[in-house]
C-alpha cells in the first residue's frame, strides 16, 4: 500500500508540480531512493521472500507507469520509471549466489525487458 501511494500518479505530479514553488526533490530522486531501499540491500547477497516480493512489485508499477501510451502518469513520472527501470537492470547484471536468487534475478529482467520493448 504504501509503494502504491508513492507511485500513485497524484503523488508524482504533487512532486513535480511543488518543483515549482521551491520543493528540490523529484520524481528521479524519489524513484532513486525507492529503488534504492528495494534492492541496494541484496545485490550482494540472498533475497528473502519478502524482499523477492516486494521488488516485483516495485518493478511491475514502474513498468506500469513507464507504459507510452497505456498510462495517465505525466511524461516527468514516466521518465523517472524509465530510468528506474534501466537502471534496476544494471543493478541484476552482477552475480547471482545462489539458484533463487539468479531465478529472481531472471524474472525482474524478463518484468524490464517486457516494460522497455512494450509500446
């Protein structure tokens, strides 16, 4: 519920929109800091099934935001998960200790790969 509320469209273009008025933190930084509590944790090591979960479901929502033309985000947002997107990518390109975590690994970059080539 709470990534739910973070990722909401009104609350991406509140963000944006207090940009405006002095407010210094984007929709980039604050999708950085997400995606930062969501996995920076884990590269290194094992991904307990919570985590597994609540990465997917991280995943899925910027893939939902990042759709071209199946989304009412505002370009700002969309960008913003774009960039998430690629660069959680990275973030799963290093080695994998263990078989679950090479197959969870497998299954975000098959999440980004549909989100990133899906128009």
């Amino acid at each position: 519920n709470v990534l739910a509320h973070l990722l909401a469209s009104t609350t991406l273009e509140r963000i944006t929109d207090s940009r405006l008025y002095g407010n210094k933190y984007s929709a980039v930084d604050m999708m950085t800091d997400l995606t930062n509590a969501c996995f920076r944790e884990d590269l290194a090591g094992a991904v307990n099934t919570f985590r597994q979960n609540l990465q997917i479901e991280y995943v899925k929502s910027l893939a939902q935001i990042a759709a071209v033309n199946k989304s009412n985000y505002d370009y700002v947002a969309k960008s913003a998960a774009i960039g998430q997107l690629k660069a959680i990518k990275q973030m799963m390109a290093g080695p994998a200790i263990s078989a679950e975590v090479k197959a969870h690994r497998e299954h975000i970059l098959l999440l980004i790969e549909d989100a990133l080539t899906t128009k």
